[in-house]
C-alpha cells in the first residue's frame, strides 16, 4: 500500500553509525566522525536538578506546553539573547528541536505544499516535511554557505514554509544579516513562514549569531534545545516560540503524540538557563581548537574546504561520489557521512563531525591524509 513514508529514508547518517558499528563489532579499529553529539558529558548543575525533581516526586505528567517556571525562562532567554520579544505563553517546550521541528512542518503543510530548504540542510527536515504530505524544494546554497539571490525564483503558488539552520549541519556556515533579509523578503512578499533552527547557537567562533525571529517575529517559528550547547543529546529536551495560531498547532500534536515533555527533564533544563554558564564557553573553546586542527589537516590533504563558523563539522569537498568516498575512508579506518545525506547537490561533499577527542581526531586526519597521499 503506497503511503506517505514510502518516500520517507531511513537517516542516513544512522545508517551509516550502524555499518561502522558492525566493523568494529568485527574487530576492525574505526574511528567515527559520523555523529553530531557533543562528546562532552552534561554539566554536573544540570544532572543535580534533574535528580533533586525526581528526588522530590517530580515524577507526573507536566503541562502539556511545559513546566510554567521554564517557559518563562526560555521567554527571557529569548528577549535578552536573540532580541525575540515573547513571554512564556507563547513558548511550547517539546522532546528535543527535532520534534519541535516535526510538529511546525506538520501544523504548517497540507498534502502537496512546498517547504524550501538550502543545500545542504540536515537530514530531518525532508524527512518532516514528507511525513507533513509536504514536498522539499532544495535550493543549492553559495559554496562559502551564504544564500543564493535567486532564492524567489524557488517560490511558487504551493510554497509555505523556508527553513533555515545558522550556524549549519553540515557545512558550519553562519548566515549573515544579508542572507536573513533575503529570506525576510521573500517570506513576507510571498506570506511564507521561516523556521529558524538555531541548536547551534552556542557553537560559534568568530560570526556573530542573528535571530530571524527577531527581524520578522510575526513568520517566524525559532527552534532550539539543550542537546548541543549543554551536552544533553540524551536527555531530548527542546524548544519552540511561533507565531499564535502556528504554536497552537504545534501545541495539538504534542497533547496527542507525547502529553508532555518528561517532566524532571525540564527542571535540568531549567537548570541549564538559569545557572552558570562557564561550561558553554569551555565546551565550545575546545571545539574551536579541534575545528582550527581538522581544518589545517583537511586542507593539508589538498582538499578543499571553507572555515566552518559554527557547529562541529567540517565540510570538504571531494572529487566524485560522496557516498563511495564515505566507503573508501571507512576502509581506510574513518568513519564520515556522505554529501549525499545532506541534499541532492551535495554528492560532492563529505561530513567529518569534530565531536571527538582530539587524539582519535588526529589519528583520523593522519589515516584520511595516508589514504589521499595513497594515490586514491
Ligand atoms: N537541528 C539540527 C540542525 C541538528 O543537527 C540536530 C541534531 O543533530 C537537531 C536539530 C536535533 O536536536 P535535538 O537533539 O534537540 O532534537
């Protein structure tokens, strides 16, 4: 029976987490540069709230948008760092961005509109906008990861939504404030919305980090979560603000997909906010300098590759298909994801996820520069 996940892929980028997996089940020592988790452990603030909830019978359904205390803590987040001006009400606190994301496609697509999304782009948001009765436009992004001028022509009658990731998966590439113009003009001439993922937010370098939220707030749905910038991958806990009737929306399918989020989850995640931010810094300081390595190392190799502003990716580019690279590296003792996962005009490019200590990176860099100086 044809149906709506026919089309639907299983993540890619997990797929191949599992085949290196299966190698090194059989012995072969690979080192895999495949996943995006922070490889830090949760700040010890963090855990400790979330224990003393459980400790002291936090253990009930919560309301379904989220604990008042944390919505109220996002809003003020949001108003102070991201010049988004919303109070708790208009938060919804959701299992992990992934699922805030999920619920905005969802609330926003009827069967047979348009989502745009840049290439590359992360591999969930095909995937939402399919399971939404949606069909993804990819529209190539500029090699340096800024926006394409061309991006009106992408809009059509059936066109609803844009996406947008800053700092990226994969390419690390910030937008600047020219690129959110172009997408602020395009979504309000044509009444489109914006979801602006921003889970990378922490993670940047020299760019600056800009909120669309806070140049067209009455379009924009913002999404963000803990997983990145307070190592809580495993804990999914996210977050989204949108404008009223979206969020409402939203709000429907988490009361009937998931109730509410855990609830002693949201009080680390309240933790996270309020408390000391020192970690943030030092986790994305030791990020810089991994990035500063496998930068000069990728580029070492003689190929190609732009400076990642933010994220933990790296994003060179290759000669030929990105998937049977992906499989020669693997070989070669080096797990990295294939350009392919990322968007159709991606194939010639591959991810190497720097979430790693910096000695597997270095022994990496030294198997990948072997393999390229090997006459491949
Ligand atoms: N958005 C992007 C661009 C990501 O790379 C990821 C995780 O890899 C997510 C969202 C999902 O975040 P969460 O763990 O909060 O669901």
């Amino acid at each position: 029976m044809p149906g709506r996940l026919d089309s639907v892929e299983e993540s890619a980028t997990l797929r191949l987490a599992d085949l290196t997996g299966e190698l090194k089940k059989q012995g072969r020592d690979i080192l895999s540069f495949n996943l995006g988790e922070p490889d830090f452990s949760t700040p010890a603030n963090i855990i400790e709230a979330a224990a003393k909830a459980l400790r002291s019978g936090k253990t009930h359904y919560a309301p379904s948008a989220g604990i008042p205390e944390l919505r109220e803590a996002i809003a003020d987040k949001l108003k102070k760092e991201n010049g988004i001006d919303v109070a708790g009400n208009d938060v919804l606190v959701t299992p992990g961005a992934k699922q805030a994301i999920f619920y905005a496609c969802f609330s926003i697509l009827e069967e047979g509109d348009e989502a745009i999304v840049f290439d590359p782009g992360w591999v969930s948001y095909d995937a939402c906008i399919k399971m939404s009765g949606g069909k993804t436009v990819w529209v190539k992004s500029n090699e340096d990861g800024s926006l394409p001028a061309e991006l009106p022509e992408h809009v059509s009658n059936k066109t609803k939504l844009i996406i947008i990731n800053s700092p990226n998966n994969p390419s690390g590439a910030v937008l600047g404030i020219k690129d959110l113009r172009l997408v602020a003009d395009v979504a309000g001439d044509n009444g489109l919305y914006v979801l602006s993922d921003e889970i990378y937010e922490k993670i940047i370098y020299e760019a600056k980090h800009l909120s669309m939220g806070s140049i067209i707030p009455e379009r924009t749905i913002t999404v963000n979560g803990f997983s990145k910038a307070y190592a809580m991958a495993g804990w999914r806990i996210g977050y989204a603000t949108a404008p009223k009737p979206v969020l409402q929306n939203m709000l429907k399918v988490q009361q009937h997909t998931v109730s509410s989020p855990t609830t002693f989850v949201q009080y680390g995640a309240l933790a996270a906010l309020t408390g000391p931010q020192d970690s943030v810094e030092r986790m994305r300081l030791e990020f810089k300098q991994r990035r500063d390595v496998v930068i000069k190392g990728i580029r070492g190799m003689g190929l190609r590759c732009e400076m990642p502003q933010g994220a933990f990716y790296a994003w060179p580019k290759v000669d030929g298909k990105s998937e049977e690279w992906a499989e020669r590296f693997l070989e070669a003792g080096v797990g990295l994801t294939p350009g392919s996962a990322f968007g159709p005009h991606s194939d010639d490019h591959v991810r190497m996820s720097y979430a790693s200590s910096m000695e597997d990176i270095k022994k990496g860099l030294e198997r990948m520069a072997k393999l390229l100086g090997g006459g491949e």
